[in-house]
C-alpha cells in the first residue's frame, strides 16, 4: 500500500553547484602532474571552497579532460579526503563523469581565418591540445550511465535559424564546405540523468564560448548565444526535435523530467559581448524558477574597490560570478544554475566572500566563483511506497 513518509516529506534540499576552478591548463599532462602531488595549494583551495559549500552535485568547468579515472582519483585522494583547513571537514563525491570535449581536437580546417590550418583557432574548439579546459561532474548521487546523452559531435547548421557568422556586408564567414562540418558546442553538452532518492534530475552541464575573442564577423558571439539556445530548445517540449546525439537518438527532454542547467555560460544578460537571444531565454523565460538569483556581498565588494569598467555596469554587482580585466571588461555574472518552474528552489548563492570572512583566502585562484542553487523536486516529497 502508499503510505506518506514524513522523513521524505523533510528531505534536506539538493545543493547544486558549478564552478570554473581554471585547470585548463597551457601544457597538456601539467593538470595530472599536479594532482599527482597533495601539496599543490590551487587544488587545496579548490578543495576548501567544496568543504565550506558542500554541494550534493558540481560541475567542473575547465578541468582538463583525460580519459583514465586517475585524475579523479588523485582529486579525491589527495585533496577531497583531507580537511583542508581548520573547522573543514573531508567532502565524498563516490560517482563522477567526464567525457572527452572538442577543445583542441584538430579539425583540419581554418576555422579561425587567419590563413593557416592546425592552430588551437582551428580546433572544434579553442584548445592547445584535446582535453583542455575540460569538464567534470562530481556528484553523491548515482548517474544513470546507460541514459546519459553528450552531443559533442552534434552540427551547428542542424539549428534551426542557426546563427551563422557573417562578416561585415553579410558574406558569411564559414564557406559553404565548412559551414556543413562546424560543431555547435565549444566543448560538449552533456545531459547527465542523477538517481536523487525519491526522484530524477537530468544535469545539463555544458560551458559555451566566451563571445569574445574574434573578429568583425562575431563568430564566439553567434556560436555562444547558439550553445545556450541548444538547452533551450532541448528542454520545451516542441523545440528540440532537430537535436541528435552523440549515440543517434533524436529529440529533446521528456516533457514531464526534472532538470537543471549548470555552467559556465558566458553570458551577462546586461553587460558583456554576448548576443541576445541566448541568456535571456532562461532569464525572461515563465518556464524557469526565478525565485532566488544568486548573489554575494564580495562580488560587491569587488566591484566597488576594483572600479574601472565596473563602474559603467548595469547589472547588479551583486550577481557577479567572474572577476575579470576591471579595466576592458569588468566583473560579470558569467556561471548559472537554474531550474524549471516546478521545482522549488529554497536557497542560493555564490560564494564570494568578503575581505576577512571565512574562504575569502581560497577563491582567487580562479577568476570564477561557485554558484549554488538548493532545490527540492516535487518527487522528494511525494510518500514511499511500502
């Protein structure tokens, strides 16, 4: 028979998390070198910073890809497991997910132009070498293997009102022949279905272009705002039966599954290159949970002392996730996790502390912050059966 359970009815929230921790580093093997050691103090503090917040599930964009799980183990072993300052205590991520990416796998073509074939310009995505600025799925919850879908290979011309670039006068950047081959995603899109307790919750992790980096024709520009659309289209229901993946499976996400869209994403919806139409779906969508906007007081803080481009901002400094070139770009809201509107988001944040407070001695090895969300699907308080 049903029967309501009361511990479930209390279940703790889930805690999500992603987090540009800035490993994609310039020689390839460095990253596997480092977590060889226990000492390297940008992996203890990135270690620190998942100690204070304590996500259930983070996504780790740019960690270099490798294919062994000996990165991960050596992350687990050597920095995970170990407190890494005083009050901390040792964080367990038994189920994890990585996958290869398209930066720096050559693509035989000039992608970027510039008259020369082989460069990290002309890789599927800007890389030195395949694997760069990687990512990495941590979690406490099973992952379904057999049901996640990646779509790295997926063709960018496969969009509908794909945004092709143009260079000034409307000639298209792309020729024809290339245009054809070209991948959407910079890196990869990967739907990664977690086994929650009372319910599931599809990852949709991925970390587009930053839409800089290029010329007249706004190439970065038009494949971000394309690679934020991509989860768009694939979550509502009627928009993504255009999209295959990686095994051949056509369409989008079940009208009626659980989701969450995490990454760095590159994208400011008041500041910043990037192009309307991409974030802005997400933000001004009824479809989206709203209720909590992640903020910090030492994004703030930030702003204010470092001044220079910050100071023509029209966003909320509040919402910053990345701390960059105060004198060109300034700090941005660049990392986000959202959920759809019929998942209760109870809490969120990004955690930037202020000078003085708790971990503000950890985050500057990045030039990112963790964001969190907290939320409870509506299977986590639905009763067990017995």
């Amino acid at each position: 028979m049903i029967m309501l359970c009361c511990a479930c009815a209390q279940a703790a929230p889930v805690r999500v998390a992603t987090f540009n921790v800035a490993m994609g580093l310039p020689d390839e093997g460095a990253l596997s070198a480092r977590l060889a050691r226990d000492d390297d103090q940008a992996l203890s503090n990135l270690a620190a910073v998942l100690q204070r917040v304590r996500p259930d599930v983070i996504l780790l964009n740019e960690f270099d890809y490798t294919a062994g799980p000996e990165n991960v183990d050596r992350l687990r072993a050597h920095y995970l497991a170990r407190p890494q300052a005083p009050g901390l205590s040792a964080i367990e991520y038994p189920h994890s997910f990585t996958a290869p990416v398209n930066t720096g796998v050559d693509s035989g073509l000039d992608l970027d132009g510039d008259g020369a074939l082989h460069g990290p310009g002309d890789a599927w995505g800007y890389g030195q070498f395949p694997g760069q600025y990687g990512m990495l799925v941590l979690s406490r919850f099973p992952i379904d293997l057999e049901a996640v879908r990646t779509f790295r290979e997926f063709h960018w011309r496969a969009m509908p009102d794909a945004a092709r670039p143009a260079i000034p006068g409307g000639r298209p950047f792309y020729d024809d022949e290339t245009w054809a081959r070209l991948r959407l995603s910079s890196k990869s899109h990967w739907d990664l279905p977690l086994q929650l307790p009372h319910a599931a919750l599809h990852l949709l992790a991925s970390h587009p272009t930053p839409p800089v980096f290029d010329g007249p024709e706004d190439r970065n520009g038009a494949r971000n705002r394309d690679e934020i659309r991509f989860w768009a289209d694939y979550i509502r229901p009627g928009h993504g039966d255009y999209i295959v993946d990686d095994a051949g499976r056509p369409g989008g996400l079940a009208e009626d599954a659980a989701w969450v869209v995490a990454g760095d994403l590159n994208a400011d919806p008041a500041d910043g290159d990037s192009r309307p139409g991409g974030i802005d779906l997400f933000l001004d969508g009824d479809w989206v949970n709203h209720d909590c906007v992640p903020t910090s007081a030492g994004a703030v803080e930030a702003a204010k002392q470092q001044a220079g481009a910050n100071l023509e901002h029209a966003g909320d400094p509040a919402h910053d996730t990345a701390d960059f070139n105060d004198r060109y770009t300034g700090n941005l809201r660049a990392d986000y996790v959202l959920t759809g509107a019929d998942v209760e988001v109870s809490d969120c944040g990004v955690f930037w502390p202020r000078a003085g407070e708790p971990g503000h001695e950890t985050v500057g090895f990045s030039d990112h912050r963790l964001v969190w969300i907290d939320l409870r699907l509506p299977g986590n308080s639905s009763g067990t059966e017995e």
